[in-house]
C-alpha cells in the first residue's frame, strides 16, 4: 500500500491533504528516509510521522441555526445548506457548522484528532447542501469511520450541487 493511503488509514483524524504535506515537508520518514508520498510501505518499515501540536483547539461557540434531521445519545445528523463551510480553515475562522454545533452541543462530541473538526467524520463542499453526519462519542466517530472507509455509507449519497445536479447515487 501506498505510504500516504497508509498513514490515512492509520490516522483518520488527519485529512488525506494534510498526510501528503507532512510526507512532503520531510514530517514523515521510512527507515529514516524522507520518501514520496507512492512510496510502497512494508511490514518491516519504520515509520515515524511527526504531527505539529495544533492551537488549543478551542472552537467559538455561535448560534447558527441548525437543521438538524435526527438526533440520539451517539450522533446528530444535520442537513447542510449550500453556502454553510462545514469547518475552521484559513479564511473561514468562524461562522462553520462546527461553530453552530459547539453551541447546540456544548463539550457533547467526540473530539479525538483533530480539534477543529470535533465529530466530522466527513465533509460536504462549501457548495454543496446534503445530510452531515457528526459523532457525539469517541466509539460513534469509531464505527462511523468505519462505515465510510468500508463504503458501507458515502458522503455523496445524498448531496445535491448549487446548480442542482445530483451527485453520486441515490439511496
């Protein structure tokens, strides 16, 4: 398997693009080699990854309206209206989904990983309206990211672009 297809597996918390900038900056190295990201991993590798810290995480609680389409004790689900940026990055420090659901769940989320996307486990384009599913416990984000990895659930299942044209399948 690929060295960045690996380290995604390994690490869901930290997005594909950001796995193939630390291989790229040297934040990655096998057998203490700096490597590509195609580099092809073997059981008898050393690995070692190094993660900057990331800020204290803390994330500006905001009172975006929500529509949230069903909610228990392990996840909500959240239907994402087009326009609506789904989490903190450059640009776009607040006014995210994520801010919304820091105020209508306070601390009730998992947030394992990376501390600006507490519960995603996946995301919706800017331009794209569609069903969001966030994880409320650590063993919800679990088997949730299992569902995906294992396509047994997609995240363009049920999105439908700005300009209205369907995306992936209906379910």
């Amino acid at each position: 398997m690929r060295l960045d297809r690996y380290l995604a597996q390994l690490h869901p918390e930290i997005s594909r693009v950001l796995v193939k900038e630390l291989i790229l900056t040297g934040k990655v190295s096998v057998n203490g080699l700096f490597v590509k990201p195609s580099y092809p991993v073997k059981d008898t590798d050393d690995l070692k990854i190094d993660i900057p810290s990331q800020p204290d995480g803390s994330i500006k609680a905001q009172d975006i309206p929500l529509n949230i389409v069903f909610e228990n004790s392990d996840f909500i689900i959240v239907d994402k209206p087009v326009g609506l940026v789904v989490h903190p990055a450059p640009g776009h420090s607040d006014g995210t989904l994520v801010n919304a659901l820091v105020f209508h769940l306070g601390d009730n989320f998992a947030t394992l990983g990376d501390r600006s996307r507490p519960g995603l486990v996946h995301r919706l384009d800017k331009d794209t309206s569609g069903l969001l599913v966030v994880a409320k416990t650590e063993a919800a984000r679990l088997e949730l990211l299992n569902a995906f990895q294992g396509h047994r659930i997609g995240e363009d299942d049920l999105a439908i672009r700005q300009d209205e044209r369907p995306v992936g399948r209906e379910c």
